[in-house]
C-alpha cells in the first residue's frame, strides 16, 4: 500500500476517507510517501493524531515506512516512529522472503530535489529537456531506482543474466547493493 501526499490536515473529511477505504485490506509493505501535512509551520499533533489512527488500521506484515516530504520537517520523525511508522532518511530497509529480498530507500539529496523543482517549473521545452536529462544522470549515478505511481498495476524489470555474490563484502553497505551485481553472461 502506498499513500503519499496525504496533507492530512488540509482536507476536511479526508481521514475518514482512508480509514474507510483501507479497512480490512491485508498488505505486505505500507510505504507514507510524505507530505503528511498541508501547513509547513505551526503544531503537528493533529496530523499525528490522524497519521496514528491510519497506522493502527493497517495491516503490513512486513512493516510500515516513511519518508519525509517538503511538508514535513526533520523534527517529526520521533513522533512517526513512535506512532509506528519506520522513517527511512538516507536509509535502507531489507524485506527477505523465500530467498528473495527487495530493498527499500529512504533519499534525502538536495540535487535530486532541486533538479525535480527544475523539471516541474520548467517554462520551455528546452528547460524542460535539460532538466530531465541533468536529473536522469544523477539518478544513474546514484543508482537510484524511481516507483511507477498512479498504475493500475506493477512493473517490474528483470534478468537472470544478472548475478550477485552470495557472500557480501564486509564493508558491504545497502547502498552500494548494484554495485555488487555483475553481467553473468560475459565471459
């Protein structure tokens, strides 16, 4: 389940909404993809109080994680983890099952944030062209790997040419997970 851009407190009635919505919906991963709030400034025990009665209705057996939008401020993350809700801030999260394990990540980079402001507000084809390039570059180089939103169902890239050690480095990071793999079929 994914919920993003809640901005909990902004939209009267939105609350119950969801509540509605995910009741009885048995998941294994919930991801808050931020921007739990409208105002950026001023008390954020109502929304927590709202995020707290999401977070008790839903059902994730392997976890529930955030990360922080531009709504939100680093300050909220002892209340989000303590109403439940794992926040991931330059951090990863390994979900293993039947041998399988998917990474998640939290990124907090000023560049990617900047160059997606230059994607958006954009005011011509040439901005535009540059910007998404300037971004695609540093998300390769990051290895970043970006969701697919609003789809009615998943993607999901895959080759078994593609191999990774069995035994990690020592001073194997999650970030550096790609790093690891190689191109099984050269010789």
């Amino acid at each position: 389940m994914y919920l993003s851009d809640l901005h909990i407190d902004g939209t009267p009635g939105l609350l119950q909404v969801i509540l509605d919505k995910i009741k009885d919906i048995e998941v294994d991963i919930c991801i808050f993809g931020g921007d739990y709030r409208m105002a950026i400034y001023g008390s954020i025990q109502p929304t927590l109080r709202s995020l707290q009665q999401i977070v008790r209705q839903v059902q994730a057996s392997e976890g529930i994680f955030g990360i922080l939008g531009n709504h939100d401020c680093i300050e909220m993350i002892p209340d989000l983890e303590e109403i439940g809700i794992t926040v991931l801030v330059n951090d990863a999260w390994s979900i293993e099952r039947q041998g399988q394990r998917i990474w998640l990540a939290g990124i907090d980079d000023p560049v990617v944030d900047s160059l997606v402001d230059s994607v958006i507000y954009a005011t011509s084809q040439e901005e535009l062209t540059a910007a998404c390039k300037a971004l695609d570059r540093v998300l390769w180089y990051g290895y970043y790997v970006v969701p697919n939103w609003y789809l009615s169902s998943h993607r999901l890239a895959y080759s078994p040419k593609f191999k990774q050690p069995k035994t990690l480095p020592l001073y194997y990071s999650p970030n550096q997970l790609l790093m690891t793999w190689w191109d099984g079929t050269a010789r």
